[in-house]
C-alpha cells in the first residue's frame, strides 16, 4: 500500500473510490471509470477501455474512426463493442459468471456490451 501511495503523491494518476476490487464489483469499476471520465475528459472525442489481456488493433481502429469522421458520423454518447444477444444465465457455481436465481431471475441475458 505504501508503493501505491507514493505512485499517487508523486504522478497523481491513481483513481480510487471506496469498494473492494474485486471480479463481482467490476460494475461498480466501471461505473467509477465513467464519472471520472464525463468529470475530466468531456471535451475528448473518444475514450478507448480495454482489459489488460486484450489486443487493440490501433491501425484497424484508427481506420475506423477517420471513416466515420470523414463522412460526418460523428455521434455523441456513441459506444462501440461487440454485443452479445440471447445468451444464457450461467447457473453452474463453478464458473466465475454464475449468477443465482434470486440475483438475477430470467434465463436469458437482454443483449449487453462484451466486458472486453
């Protein structure tokens, strides 16, 4: 922790908010992400998240943004992501996504944003 505390008083790049950092707290990672960012990136024209296991192919993405600029695509609040649709509820208590019936009842998940 010390480590962590000298990081922040020397580069001030560390952001925090009061929740274990846990797998089953990453929404409310993410969510703090998303404050932070509407609070001191508001005037950036993209944001990019991603997982520490995750590739980006920045040319193809960067193709892709100029593409949409160049034709005026632009969007506001526009997000980008590869989104599951009719997927299942994982009920096995083995797999790190498993939700019980009383978490989250129906059987299907609504289409969602892929976490990476």
């Amino acid at each position: 922790m010390q480590a962590v505390k000298f990081e922040n008083d020397l580069y001030q790049d560390i952001v925090q908010e009061d929740f274990l950092d846990s797998y089953r707290n990453l929404t409310h990672k993410a969510v703090m992400a998303l404050k932070w960012i509407s609070t001191y990136c508001s005037q950036a024209s993209y944001i990019l998240t991603t997982d520490d296991d995750m590739i980006v192919n920045t040319f193809m993405l960067l193709k892709h943004l100029k593409f949409r600029d160049s034709y005026q695509m632009k969007q506001n609040n526009s997000i980008f992501c590869r989104v599951y649709e009719s997927m299942d509820v994982f009920r096995d208590k083995n797999i790190k996504w498993y939700l019980s019936e009383k978490e989250y009842p129906p059987k299907k998940f609504p289409p969602f944003c892929s976490g990476s």
